[in-house]
C-alpha cells in the first residue's frame, strides 16, 4: 500500500511539472514564432511600399527612425522625425506592431536581408528583381510568383519563402523573402526546449522519486500503526470472546438456554466476524507481494458457493436464478475467489428483500471473465455506488444492525479483486444493486 501511494504520488507530482513546463514551452515557441513572423512581415510591409526594394536613402531614413537628430534647423529634424511624415501605409503596419520595426533599425538591414520581388504589369509585362538573392534565378522567381497566384493567397509560405502580394495600379507586386534562417533558428530552438525541457522533467522525476519516500514517511507510519493496531486488537479481542462464549455455554449446561444466554452467543458471534474481516483486511494490506497463482476453474467455485447459500435463500423465500458458464478458468489464489463468491453472496442475502429475487452469472467477454451477483432492495441506495465498497459504510445511516453486517465484506471483497488485478463495480439495476467482477481468463 505504501509503494502503490509512493507511486501515485511520484506520477501525480511528475505530471503536474509535465503539464507547467508543456505549457511554458509552448507559449515561448508560440511568442517566438510570432515575433519571427512580425519582423519578417514588417521587412515585407517595407518593401511592398518601395516597389520591391529598399529605400536608396535607407541610411539616413534608419537614423531619423531611431529618432537620432541631425544637426540643422532643430524645426527641420522634428518635421523629419515626425511619424507624420513618414509614408503612411508604413505607419499603419508600425502601429499594428504596437512600434517601429527593430529589424529596419540598423542600416545593414538592407545588406543582410535576402529577398526577390516580382512585378507583374497589366499589359503582360514583368520586372523580376534578384539581385539581393543568388538561390533563386529570374525563371525560378516567375515560376514562385505564378504559383503565389495560382494559390490565392496574398501572403504566407512557399516554402522557406515568406511573400506578400501587393495589387498596384498597374499590376501585382509579390515580394519574397528568404526566412530559411530565421525559421532555421526557430526550429532548433523550439527543439533545444523540448530537449531541455525533458531532461528538467527527467531530473524532477528522479529527485521526486528519492525525496519522495520522506515525504510520505509520516503517512506511511501512521498506516503502520493502524494496521498494528488492527492486528493486535484483532488478536487480543479473540481471548475475551472465547472465555465469554464457553462461560455462556456453562450456564446454558447448568441452567438451560435462556433470552440472554441466545443473546450473548450471537453478540459473540457478531464479534467473531468483525475481527475476522478486520484480519483480513490488515493482512491483505500488509501483503508484500503477489501470492502464487494457479489455474482455477471460476465456474465450479461459483456454482459451490451458491449451492452453499441455498438454505439461507429460502429460509428468506428468496428466489435465485443462476446463469454460469462452463469451464471459464482464471489465474490466481483459489481459497481467495472463493471467499469472494461468498462474501458477494453473502452480502445480496442479507440485504435482498424478503421473498425478493436474485441472480448469479458468469460468463466470458472476450478475454475477460465476468461474475455478477444481483439482488432485488427495497431500501434507498447510494448515488456514488462505489461508496458501498467503504470500510464500514452502511446505507441505513442509523446503522442498524438488523442485518448483522458491519459493512466490512465489500471491502474485504473489493481487496481481494485488486489483488487479483481485476475490476469490481456496483450499480443500481432493475430496483437492486449489482455487483459485477471481471477477471483476466487464465
């Protein structure tokens, strides 16, 4: 138990730092992705407004820009520097931006940025401009720009290519731009952070796995202790319940049985099955490892354990109908998925209405063995019908003890599936409860 909350709490901590850093990492690739695509759409925007090129007086344009003053008429370099003056589709895409563009800050803008435009007229014409590119000759360029049109699209990728297509007076201006290194450094930056990003978690998951085993310490003694106590109680209990159940007989001997002789008997009995369950359950819990398995023909114990209940069925004039498939074996312990048979039902006897209906079945889904246990319920069940496999829950919150449970079987029952690596689930069906168990075919 302590080794499966070590392991919950290891996934649960390795997956929530999985979750920040997926996060993390995809809103930096996400903003750095975009930052790429504004700056190569501001060179763009800039070109597709000087026709396809950059503006001869590109150095004296970057400086007024940065807003550097040059010396003469003060009212001269605030006209030049005034955004007003400047061409007006350009301020648009500075203001969409939220800035002037940093990439044209430099006077090497214009040398380090690589790019070809393509000028289709109306009258057929063209005018390719390559010679800020060597990659790509004028019939490649034509080709891309035919392509670019051919697609409808009036920006976006051709490749490494990022264009915008511009309708002029005249024609159609389409303006390409070599992004190969910029998407280049994006792609392995986005895969430098994966990587990063996987040997952190790596390294979280190995450092959770080693301090884990403190943190969970002191639950890990207070379960100790519990299931100490239950054991020591459990065995502690069992002395004082025989010497009372043989002075009970002795004054049954001497004096006959009598109203309360009959009461302390059952009342010890009662207390016999509740320190037995909780035996059962403390060793189940202490069990280390996984018990020898062997072939078990499921259908003969189903069939056993309900031929044994059958006295009882009728003493409630319960009718049982019974559905068991033939030769569906299982692997694991057989004294345990006897026991489970019983206690499933045990639990239907005891709680079906009087003169009510039941119903065993077994039967093979696929590689699955399937065992249910049904019966009819007058009372009111719970929502969460999983609540049922608590230790101790009653569904009569006045926990009467009418039906001589302590709503400890379930549990018992629930444990002992686990062990064997199986499923077992309740629901409210046809005014009952059922309870169903699938186990892995041997």
């Amino acid at each position: 138990m302590i080794k499966r909350l070590q392991r919950k709490f290891v996934m649960i901590t390795a997956l929530s730092v999985a979750i920040v850093m997926i996060v993390l990492l995809a809103g930096i690739n996400a903003a750095n992705m975009i930052q790429t695509e504004q700056d190569s759409d501001t060179i763009l925007h800039m070109l597709s407004d000087n026709d396809g090129r950059f503006p001869d007086n590109n150095k004296d344009s970057m400086k007024v820009k940065t807003g550097s003053l040059q010396q003469g008429n003060p009212q001269d370099n605030m006209q030049q520097n005034s955004p007003q003056q400047d061409n007006p589709q350009q301020n648009d895409v500075w203001q969409k931006n939220g800035s002037r563009p940093g990439a044209l800050a430099s006077p090497e803008a214009k040398f380090r940025t690589r790019y070809f435009s393509v000028y289709i007229k109306n009258d057929g014409t063209c005018d390719i401009n390559t010679d800020s590119i060597a990659a790509v000759s004028q019939d490649g360029a034509r080709q891309m720009a035919d392509s670019v049109l051919k697609g409808g699209r009036t920006e976006g990728y051709n490749g490494n290519y990022r264009f915008k297509v511009t309708v002029k007076d005249d024609g159609q201006l389409i303006v390409f731009l070599d992004c190969d290194e910029s998407l280049r450094t994006m792609r392995n930056f986005a895969l430098l952070s994966v990587i990063i990003g996987a040997v952190c978690l790596a390294l979280v998951t190995v450092l959770v796995m080693i301090f884990s085993r403190r943190a969970i310490k002191p639950v890990a003694q207070s379960i100790e202790k519990q299931k100490r106590f239950i054991t020591d109680a459990g065995h502690e209990i069992k002395t004082p319940l025989a010497i009372i159940s043989a002075n009970a007989e002795v004054i049954e001997m001497m004096n006959g049985e009598t109203e309360w002789t009959k009461s302390i008997c059952n009342q010890v009995e009662r207390l016999n099955v509740l320190a037995k369950g909780m035996l059962e359950l403390s060793r189940m819990d202490e069990m280390s490892e996984k018990p020898q398995f062997v072939n078990v023909n499921l259908s003969e114990t189903v069939r056993t354990g309900t031929d044994g209940f059958m006295a009882m069925m009728q003493k409630k004039n319960i009718t049982c109908s019974t559905d068991i498939a033939d030769n569906v074996c299982v692997m694991g312990d057989s004294g345990r998925l006897a026991e489970l048979v019983s206690l499933l039902i045990d639990n239907a006897i005891k709680y079906c209405t009087e003169g009510g209906s039941m119903s065993v079945k077994l039967w093979i889904n696929g590689r699955k063995a399937v065992f249910s246990v049904y019966n009819s319920y007058d009372g009111e069940l719970p929502d969460d019908m999983n609540k049922l496999f608590d230790r101790f829950y009653r569904t009569d919150e006045s926990r009467s003890r009418s039906t001589g449970g302590y709503g400890i079987g379930l549990s018992v029952a629930q444990a002992i599936v686990q062990l064997h690596k199986g499923k077992i689930s309740a629901e409210k069906k046809d005014g009952g409860a059922c309870f169903t168990v699938t186990l892995a075919r041997a």
